[in-house]
C-alpha cells in the first residue's frame, strides 16, 4: 500500500473519531447547562472549549462567552478545526482520496455525515444543537459499522489504528479536565452538580451502563476513573484503546513486513496501563498521568508517521 493511501486512511479514522467525540461532548455540555437540576452555566461551555484545545481560536475572534456563540463555534463554524463540520470536512477529503478502497457503505456513511452541514444547519437553540449532534452521531456510527464489516486488510486496520490513537487522546483529555476544571467555583465536590458532571462524562464515553454493571457501591468518582482508566471492558478507556493500537500495529507488521519504533513504543505503553491501579494513580496525581499518557499518546502519533512514512 502507498504511504500517501495509509496516511488518508489514518486521518481518516481519525477526523470520524473525532467527529463523533466532539459530538458526544456538546450534547453533554447542553445537558449539562439546560437539563441537569443545578445548571453548571457557562463553566461547561468553557470546559468544551478547553477539552478541544478551542479555546484560543474561540478568544481571537473576540466572541464573548455565550452559550449560543459556543455551541456555533464548535459545531456549524468552519473557520477552524475543532469544529464538526471541519472534521467531517476533512474525514471526507481524506475518504475521497482512497474512495476506490472503501465499500461503498462506509463511503455512503461518511458522506451522508458530511451531508448534514449541507443545508447550512441552525445551531442557536439547545433543540437545533442537540438535533444535530444526533444526526452526526448517526451517521458516523454507520461509518464505523461500515468499517467493521469490510475485509480485514490494511484497509481497515488504518482505519481502526487511527480511530484507536485518537479514542485515547479524547478520553484523557476528557478525565483530565472534568476532574481539575468542571465543577464551578462554590460547588460541593459530591453536591449535586458535581454527581451530574460526571453521570454526564458517562453518558459521553457511552458508559453508564457499563459502570452500573461494573460497580455495585453507586456513583463513586474513584471508580469512574478506574472505569476510564484500566477497565479494558470499555472500549472508549483508556486500557482498550492501547490493546487495540498494539493488535492493529501487530497485524499490519505481520502483512506488510513493517515492525519498528511505534510497535515497541505501543507495547510498552500497553505494559505499562496494564499495571495501572487507579487508587495509585489518583494518590500520586491523575493529572500529572494524564498529561504524561497524552504526551506519549503524541509520540506515538509521530511514531506511527515515521514507521509508514505518512507522507
């Protein structure tokens, strides 16, 4: 296979990862600011912000903090690149590149998520947000089960490697910020807002659930971070995304010869979070671990790029 064709291939498991994240997180963040019974207000808003790394791009604009503005810019506002629509942009840009590649599902899948932006959506009111973010939602799960009913080849182990590196980067980002930035100044760690908070980063890995089957003493956040961090049983943790990147980078060694940096890179990592306890983590500082595993999450990335020679 051709480096430019893995590359587009990469980012483009990528861009729909992030697509679908970005996605999750503002509906969390309406739910958060209009549903709960305490609204956490614009501290959500500018926790989405901050979660994406938007933050900057949001304050050069010289928007204010609103609610409205906010969710434009992270949904229906292409002039930057955390934004929905510039990830569907560039996921179908890449798409398009190895068309011939994809089945015509996965191809449709992605498309018709591209698609919604189209007709130039309404994002004013917390209906047309959370409208919106479900239709991308849907569209990009059709992707993805596209994807996971094609040929196991190079094809969709690009894909899912992709996927996987960036699964990671989003659930570290995602603990990191709600445990040091959430919860608003005044607010109870435990209190009400606190509990929605983190039901509401639940629903956002797709975890509530799981966590209810998983532990029996309630919501406990030491035991949502566990779920996060070391429970491979989730496929959004932490623990599963690093086992997915060490099975995809060992399949794609076995049929294309290429075994380096990033296979050794991925599996120590893999060691390592294997041997993580969460209580250990949380006494010696969760976001000092979190920091650390996004940095090497960023080394890996580059890895992988120097091993396929993405061009």
């Amino acid at each position: 296979m051709l480096s430019r064709t893995a590359s587009s291939l990469y980012w483009l498991g990528r861009y729909c990862e992030r697509a679908d994240f970005i996605a999750r997180l503002v509906e969390a963040t309406v739910r958060l600011d209009v549903l709960s019974p305490r609204s956490a207000g614009l501290a959500a808003w500018n926790t989405a912000l901050t979660v994406t790394e938007t933050t900057e791009a949001y304050a050069t604009g010289g928007r204010e903090l609103r609610r409205r503005d906010v969710g434009r810019f992270l949904t229906v506002d292409s002039s930057h690149p955390g934004s929905l629509v510039r990830c569907l942009d560039m996921a179908r840009n890449n798409a398009r590149a190895v068309r011939t590649a994809l089945t015509r599902e996965a191809w449709t899948g992605i498309n018709r998520a591209w698609l919604v932006f189209e007709s130039r959506p309404a994002a004013d009111t917390p209906t047309e947000v959370l409208n919106l973010v479900e239709a991308v939602k849907n569209e990009t799960r059709g992707f993805e089960g596209a994807v996971h009913r094609m040929l196991r080849n190079q094809t969709t182990w690009f894909i899912r490697l992709g996927q996987a590196v960036e699964r990671a980067d989003n659930t570290a980002r995602l603990l990191d910020v709600k445990y040091h930035i959430l919860l608003p100044a005044g607010e109870r760690v435990g209190g009400v807002v606190d509990r929605d908070q983190w039901t509401t980063l639940l629903q956002t890995v797709s975890a509530v659930t799981a966590y209810r089957w998983l532990y029996s003493d309630g919501l406990e956040p030491a035991n949502v971070i566990d779920l996060l961090i070391a429970r491979s049983e989730l496929p959004r943790s932490l623990a599963a995304s690093v086992e997915e990147t060490v099975d995809v980078l060992g399949m794609l060694a076995r049929r294309t010869g290429q075994h380096g940096e990033a296979d050794r890179m991925a599996r120590l990592r893999a060691s390592r979070v294997a041997k993580t306890r969460s209580g250990e983590v949380i006494a010696s500082g969760l976001h000092q671990y979190l920091q650390a595993f996004i940095h090497e999450n960023a080394l890996l990335h580059s890895a992988i790029g120097r091993q396929f020679k993405f061009s």
